[in-house]
C-alpha cells in the first residue's frame, strides 16, 4: 500500500488564510455569533463570463482549489473530490422563496442548477476539464473527511496519483436566522477569545473552503503524510477517549507519541463535553490546539483543521491564537485530530510528518 | 422600438448578472450566443422566463428560442408582434 | 480479472411496487408506475406526470413504529423503509456482528419538509424540529439509526441523477480494501415541490408518459424511490453460509467537464465510464449481455448516452433498455433501483422491455428492447449519469 501526503494546501476562511506566506500572524477579532469569510479577489482568478452565474460557494471553491493546485505545481488531477454540508445554499434558499413567493411561476434555472450539492465539484471539473472521477460527500460534520478517506483509499491502492480533496460551505440568511431559532447559533455575540467561556448554548456559524492536493508521492513541498482517518455516526462522550486510544492502536501508534490534538471546540456548551473527555484524560498535558474560535463552525470547518494541521508539521510553528493550553512542546511530527458535531459524525485523523 | 430595444439590454444585463456590461456595449445586431455575447443554454431559459413574465410571451419549447433570441433586434422584432403585456 | 463484490440482500419501494417482489411483477408485467400528482399540491400538476409511491408518511410513521414527534422527512422515511427490507432481505438479525457501513445516497435530502415550513419556522416552534433534518445526511443518519448500525462509517453521497450508482461504487471499494466487512448502499429521494420546479424550468418534464429513446420524447417524468443492497465481503459470506444474489463485478465514473447540467453531443463521460468499469471488471464490450441505460427520455440525454454506448460498443450494442417509463426518473435513488433491477434480471435471466417506444430516433441506428425477453444473462452494466458531468457505470454479474 502506498502512502498519502498533503502536498498543498489553500484555506478560505473568515481569517486571511488564503496567503501561504502567512500564518495567523494577523487575526481578524470577532464579536459576532455569525462570521463570513475573508474574500480573495475571484475576478483574479475566474473570468468574468464564468464568474457570473457561480454562487459564492463555487468561488471559494473553484479558488481554493485554483490555488491548492498552483502550489502542487501540476495542471491537473486524477480525481477531484468535494464534501459540503449544505451546498451552496443561499441558491437553495432562493430557489425556495422563489417558488412559494411566485406561487411556482417565473422561475428560472440558474438557483435550482446551483442547489445540486456536487456544483462545487462539477464546476472545478469544468474550469479545469478533469474527466476524472468526481464525487461529492454530504454528511453534516463528516463531509469533509468522507472525502477525504475516499481519496485516502484510491491513493493508498494507487488507483490515482493526484487528487483534489476539499470541503466548502457557505452562509445564508434564512439558514442562519432558523438556526438561531433553534439555539444552533448562539443568541449573544461572543467575542473569539472569550468562545469557550461562553458557557451557553449553539455555536458562531462561519463558513469557508479547505481544498488540498493529495498524492502518493512525496514531494519536496510536501505537508504531512495522512495516516489513518476514521469517521463514526455515533459515539457516546463517555467513549470518546477509550475510542481514541483503540483508534491510535489500530494504526500502531502510541498515544505517547502524539504530540499535538487538533479539536474542534465550537463554545457548544452541550457539546464541547466530547473534547473535555480527550483534554482532561490522556491527551491532558500534550499540547491541545482550537480554530473554530477564528474560522466558526460550518459542516466543512475541519478542513481548516487540516489545513491547520498540515501547516505545523511542515512549518514546526505554533500559532499563538490556536493554543488551547501552555506546553513545552517545539517538535510536532505527530498530530491527531478530532472533531464532532452536535454529538454526531464524530471523525479522527493522524497527520505524521513526513 | 429604440425603447424597448434598450429595455431588453438592460434587462439582459440583470438578469444574466453581465456585471461588467453596460447597454452601451451590446450592439443591436451583436450575435448574443456562442461567440457573440457568451451567453448558453442556462441563459436561454433565463431569457424564456423574461419573456413570459415581461411580456406574456410562452415559448413551449426551448428551441424556439434559438431564432428569437439572436440579437437584440430579432428579440425585440418578436416581442413587439408578439406581446400580451 | 478483479473478484466482484457479494451482494446478499435488496429491498426497494418505488412507483411500481413497495418491495422486490412487487416490483418484479410490475416490471415483468409492463406496469407503468406514472400518474398525475396527487400528494403534492402544485399548480404544474395538469402539466406533469410523476411516479409517486401511494403511501402517506402518516402510514410511514406507523409502519416504522415512530413516535409522532418524529423529524423524518419523506426521503427518510422511504429510505428507512427500504434499507431495512434490505437486511431482512439478507438474514442479518445481529447487524453489528460484522463491521457494517451505510452508504446513502440523497439529492432532496429533507427539501419536502423545508419547502413545507419554509416561512413558519420563523414564526411557528412546531415544524422547527424539521429544520434539523434538511441538510442531505439526515436521512442517512435515520436509516443508520433504524438498521441499529452504531459507531461506524456512515455517509451519503450527492452527486445529482448518478448518486445511488456512486454509492455503490464507493461501498464495493470499502468491501475490496477491507475498510468494512459489510456495507448497506444505496439511495432516497422523494418528491418535492422543489425538484418538480427545478426540472420545470429546465423545460425537461414531459407533459405525458415518458419515452425513453423515443425520437418524439418530451422530457422525464421525476419518481420517489428508494433502494438499498447489501454488499459483503468474502469472509463474511464464506462464515455465514450466505447466498450471493448477484455481484458488484465493475464501476467507474467519469466527468463530462462540458456543461453544468447537460450531457456533451457525444457522451464523452459516458464513454469514459463504460469503458473504465469493464476495464475494473476485466470484461471486453461483448462480455455485456444487456445494457440498463440511464435514458431519462429528455432529448439531451437518450441521444448523448446511445452515441456513447455506440462509441464504446460499436457494431455489436447489447440489448438494451431504460426502465424509468415504469418508475420515472428517481433522480439520486435510481441507480439503487436500477441496481436491483439488474440483479432481478440476472437471477430471473429477463430483460425489461423499453415502455413506450414508437419511433426510431433518427440520429442512430440502436433500438431499444420493446418486448419482455428471455434470455440468458451473465452480466449486466448499469448507467446513471447525473448534473455536474457525473457519468457513472456499474457492472453486475452472475459469478464473481
């Protein structure tokens, strides 16, 4: 079996993530409970008849990758595979009121086409012309990482060489305001520091896109290796450490060899529980990182984990603005990540540096 | 004619989200398929929709559409003969 | 050549029938399941014809036992429903014994019930359970849930019209790396508001009975469906004393890169995913004894896909035929019906015949099947191919 490294990456998020000669040097400080991305320029890369009919989902998408590959340094891929939680929903959200506003009448296509979930992927198939295999996940917080293991699959079995993996989300206004309704969001404004003291109810929606290029082949710019990736439907808080320790066995790894967790903590005072049980058991004193705190929580977001991930491994830096506690650790060669959402769609993943 | 000439780019332009495009810059006779203005099938249907909801006009069949929607003057002949609104 | 993957268990309900059997004597019966709409209110419904599945989700809810402040949105409950039959189907009573996935495949996800309470949500707290269950893997956590699968790879596709084939594509891969010992695969859609005026102003709906193949087609005609197979790996069919019913032998999917929703004049996709699934299965084209086309009856797609199966088949196209004049077009479940569909045919050794036909197209030569044929089969290819250039095929077969 061969094996499968990160060899580039771009991130979309609501911090200035998109530049790779930065890394969370500069932060956008939040008081919201909804915060949207840091736009690049998409005229600068998208023409404009193109452009026109793409919703913002499909821009961060088409760039996000656009840019994963520039930094590949190849021209195209063997597969392209996207995972989205809601698609590009603010089309569906219009094709929606459309039709009960109009009573069914005058409506046109453009927002239907565009509701598709796999419009991600088929239009970066499109601006690219990649005939090659393209699927598009959708399973709430595992959209991304079913994806991801898909692609993990074809790479280790070397029925691809370069694939493009990503995960895109974006933010609409009906979405947004019944989610609050329902406490998904949190009903004050919180400042990004202050998230995981919030001790209240829901998450701050964000949104963005995490795109990577994965080969089974090292190259000099070259992130990390993907180690193993596993996703469960379900898992109860109170197995969630046991379950991480049977994973990291699975995979031949000491959990004394990790030496940095990646979670997703989204200042869910009913949720973050799950995280807890990792940070107070037996990933207590290594070093604990967070980045919903800057990004938000979307179904995707734990692309930006990967993203996040990645970028310690090859850079060996630690950004301040993600460190969850105070360690000694300078050497980060094995990184795990967890994350869930709402107690559901639970994922793992171990980054090794390669 | 003229005003409705004018109109109908000026719809095109919202409608087709031509963001950097002004009426100015779509001659009356400029070909608005293919090579012309760029515009596709997606935009054809668009184009269906304006004429039924501007100017009552039902087109059945896509199509029809091809004739009719060539240039600015074959859009704006067809409407003025065959408009209910 | 590569070993196909066991499939040991099926259900399905559709326009034509609420479990395998149903539709296997619909099928064989020529029994068209496409009606005028009746369970959902639109001002279309003189203009339309549909495949509705003629059972309420009120009767849903009472055959799945749920309590009444359920947040099941029809495609849940269809996909539920079909799912379970599927285990049934494959004597699985212990279903955690094995390690078993659910790969789901879903276009609508929860749209009916958004569409529903769309602008009550803000002002009403009752309909607000349902906004949880809008996003596409709802359904899929539901059906999980009903199958009793617990801390596993569960997941859901959405790859327009070819979901449900590249679920299957993806589970049989889960099975051959050894990732699961078992896997459900399949997919559900149900009828909405929202994909009849979708396709609506696509101007693809037929006003009449589809036609698939047909030179004077008008369009599709959208189905509700669901279907789930059950895929198991060597050694659990071998521990278990398992009767195969067919196998996953090949698949492929491949990307048109031509046009958001339309098929490219030649079928370039298509072509390239029949051709990659027999080079996976290790057959030649004349190993192919007849083909389960995708044949929506819209003018694009029947003439794409037949220059396509011509490119890949040449002189020699297999029989072929489209069953959506019985179903209608089920959109992300269709490749999961067709599925069983093929493996009925390989078991009963029938070919469907292509309801509706009158006229030749004129653009080739290749006919579709138009009678109910015996004939003995030892594979089948599947095509579904979908918005976004999605092209998919899947090879099924008698031996592994």
């Amino acid at each position: 079996m061969k094996k499968v490294y990160i060899n580039s990456v771009c991130a979309i998020t609501p911090q200035k993530t998109f530049d790779n000669t930065q890394f969370l040097e500069e932060l956008i400080e939040y008081d919201a409970n909804v915060i949207n991305v840091v736009n690049p320029v998409y005229k600068d890369f998208i023409p404009p008849a193109a452009a026109r009919r793409m919703a913002k989902g499909i821009k961060m998408g088409v760039v996000a990758s656009k840019l994963a590959l520039k930094e590949s340094g190849l021209e195209n891929v063997d597969a392209i595979i996207t995972g989205t939680g809601m698609g590009c929903v603010r089309d569906s959200e219009k094709f929606v009121s459309a039709i009960i506003d109009n009573d069914e009448q005058f409506l046109t296509p453009t927002a239907f086409i565009q509701s598709t979930h796999n419009t991600v992927g088929g239009q970066i198939a499109l601006e690219l012309g990649c005939k090659g295999y393209n699927f598009t996940y959708v399973h709430s917080g595992i959209s991304f990482e079913s994806a991801l293991l898909d692609a993990k699959m074809q790479l280790e079995l070397d029925e691809a060489k370069a694939i493009l993996v990503g995960g895109v989300d974006e933010l609409g206004d009906h979405t947004v305001a019944i989610h609050k309704l329902v406490n998904h969001i949190k009903s004050e404004n919180i400042n990004s520091n202050a998230l995981l003291e919030s001790k209240t109810q829901g998450c701050v929606f964000g949104e963005g896109a995490g795109f990577f290029v994965l080969k089974n082949e090292k190259q000099e710019s070259s992130y990390a290796e993907v180690v193993a990736l596993n996703t469960y439907n379900t898992l109860d808080e109170e197995s969630v450490n046991e379950e991480a320790i049977r994973f990291l066995e699975e995979n031949n790894i000491e959990a004394s060899s990790i030496d940095a967790i990646i979670l997703g903590n989204n200042g869910d005072v009913n949720f973050d529980g799950y995280y807890n049980k990792l940070t107070s058991k037996t990933f207590k004193d290594i070093q604990q990182i967070y980045y919903k705190h800057i990004s938000g929580e979307f179904n995707t977001a734990s692309s930006f984990g990967l993203w996040l991930g990645a970028r310690i491994i090859k850079s060996q830096i630690l950004p301040e603005a993600v460190k969850l506690n105070i360690t000694e650790t300078s050497k980060f060669k094995t990184i795990l990540l967890y994350n869930q959402y709402r107690g559901k769609n639970h994922s793992f993943t171990i980054l090794k540096q390669c | 004619m003229d005003a409705l000439k004018l109109e109908l780019k000026e719809n095109i332009i919202e409608q087709l989200n031509l963001e950097d495009m002004t009426a100015d810059d779509i001659a009356n006779d400029d070909i608005l398929f293919g090579d012309g203005l760029g515009l596709d099938s997606i935009d054809a249907l668009e184009l269906i929709v304006m004429l039924d909801k501007n100017y009552g006009i039902k087109l059945a069949d896509p199509k029809e559409g091809r004739a009719i929607f060539e240039s600015i003057d074959t859009m704006a002949a067809y409407i003025a003969e065959n408009r209910s609104k | 050549m590569s070993k196909g993957v066991a499939i040991t268990g099926m259900g399905i309900i559709s326009a034509i029938g609420n479990n395998v059997a149903e539709n296997y004597q619909s099928l064989i019966d020529g029994k068209k399941g496409i009606t005028r709409v009746e369970k959902i209110d639109t001002i279309h419904k003189d203009v339309i014809m549909v495949g509705e599945i003629d059972i309420t989700n009120e009767a849903f809810e009472k055959k799945l036992g749920l309590a009444k402040d359920n947040n099941y949105s029809r495609t849940a409950f269809l996909g539920a429903v079909a799912a379970k039959q599927a285990i049934a189907d494959a004597g699985i009573t212990n279903i955690n014994k094995y390690k078993t996935g659910l790969i789901s495949a879903t276009s609508v996800g929860g749209m009916d019930r958004t569409e529903t309470h769309y602008y009550n949500y803000l002002t009403e707290a009752e309909p607000r359970k349902y906004i949880d269950g809008h996003h596409a893997g709802d359904s899929s956590q539901k059906i999980a849930e009903q199958l009793g699968i617990e801390k596993s790879l569960v997941t859901t596709i959405s790859t327009a019209c070819s979901s449900a084939a590249n679920a299957i594509m993806f589970g049989a891969r889960l099975i051959k790396s050894g990732q699961l010992d078992r896997v459900v695969v399949g997919g559900t859609d149900c009828m909405s508001k929202f994909t009849i005026n979708g396709f609506k102003t696509l101007m693809i709906l037929s006003d009449t009975y589809n036609t698939p193949f047909d030179e004077n087609r008008k369009g599709l005609n959208l189905g509700e469906a669901a279907a789930f197979l059950v895929l198991e790996s060597d050694a659990v069919v071998k521990a278990e004393n398992k009767t195969v019913l067919a196998y996953v032998k090949g698949y492929a999917n491949a990307n048109d890169a031509h046009h958001q929703t339309a098929s490219s004049d030649h079928g370039d996709g298509a072509t390239l995913a029949m051709e990659k699934a027999l080079k996976v299965a290790g057959l030649e084209p004349k190993d192919i004894d007849y083909i389960n086309a995708h044949g929506t009856a819209t003018g694009n797609n029947d003439l794409s896909e037949g220059r396509a199966i011509i490119r890949v088949f040449g002189d020699n196209v297999p029989d072929f035929s489209s069953t959506k004049a019985y179903t209608g077009h089920t959109l992300a479940a269709a490749g999961g019906i067709e599925a069983v569909y093929s493996v009925l045919a390989l078991q009963n050794n029938i070919i469907y015949p292509n309801l509706n036909f009158k006229t030749q197209m004129k653009e080739f030569n290749i006919t579709p099947q138009l009678t109910l044929k015996e004939k003995h089969l030892d594979v089948i290819m599947s095509n579904s191919f979908g918005f976004g250039g999605n092209c998919s095929t899947v090879i099924f077969s008698k031996e592994a």
